[in-house]
C-alpha cells in the first residue's frame, strides 16, 4: 500500500510541476532575459511597421500602408525571409523574398541587412532599443550636401 500512495504522489508532483512549466513558458515567449540580440532577432518574425527618415524635412514617416504589414523572419545567423503579407503594395510582385544579414558581434548592436550601401559605405544598423516585442533600428549619416540623416525601423510582434 505504501508503494502505491508513494507512486501517485510522485505522479501528481510530477503532474503540478508539468502544469507549472507549461504556463510559464507560454506566458514567458517574450522573455528576451539571457538571450543575444542575435538570438532575439531570430525568435519570432518581426512586422515591419515603421520606417522614418529624419533630414531637413523632419521626420517623415516613408513606409506605405501596405508595407507596414511585411514580415521579416531571421532564419539562421546569415539569412531571412521576407514576407509581403496581405496588404500587398504590388500585386503581381513577389510575395516572398530572401535576403541575407549579419552581426559582427551577435551580442552586439550593430547588425547589416543585405549589404546596404549608403553613398558607397555600408549601412550599419544601430539596436537603438529591443524588447521581446518590438526592436527599434537606427542608421545615422551624411547625405551628399553634408546634412546628417537618421533613419529608425521598428520591427513589431
């Protein structure tokens, strides 16, 4: 008789603590604590929802309405796919698309996205601010009159 109360007290202990793991762990998906920022970059696809440009003109929002629904899926360290979801800007165009990235440093903030050049220099990205949720990337330089620009896209759940 001890045998089996002992062996249904560790299935329901066994049984609580499954219960436990498996709210935490849904409840905790945004929990970025511990991760890289080239890991937090990869877990998820990430909405593109902003693109500002700041120059003389102010900060100006540059992205169409229809682009604010593609999606950017970091597969690997080296390589994303990129989504035109529903609100297609053109719809005979590709719906899909792949395009490579890197980090120099993958616990670093600085992350270049398919070579990108900016009058003949590569644009660095700047992780500016990063959540579970949301990543904000900002890119500063010098337009050809000399005047600085910045640039910010914010990448969304």
């Amino acid at each position: 008789m001890r045998k089996v109360i002992l062996g249904l007290a560790l299935v329901a202990v066994g049984f609580i603590a499954s219960c436990g793991k498996d709210s935490s762990s849904s409840a905790n998906s945004d929990d970025i604590t511990g991760k890289t920022t080239q890991q937090v970059m990869m877990m998820r696809a990430w909405k593109s929802i902003s693109f500002k440009d700041s120059s003389e003109n102010g900060n100006i929002e540059t992205y169409d309405v229809c682009s604010r629904d593609d999606t950017y899926q970091f597969t690997s360290a080296t390589s994303y796919i990129w989504n035109d979801n529903a609100s297609k800007c053109d719809p005979t165009g590709a719906s899909t698309a792949n395009g490579t990235w890197s980090m120099p440093d993958p616990a670093g903030k600085i992350v270049l996205i398919d070579n990108i050049k900016f009058l003949g220099k590569t644009v660095e990205w700047y992780v500016e601010s990063m959540s579970g949720t949301s990543i904000l990337l900002r890119f500063r330089g010098i337009d050809n009159s000399g005047k600085g620009i910045t640039w910010r896209m914010t990448l969304s759940k």
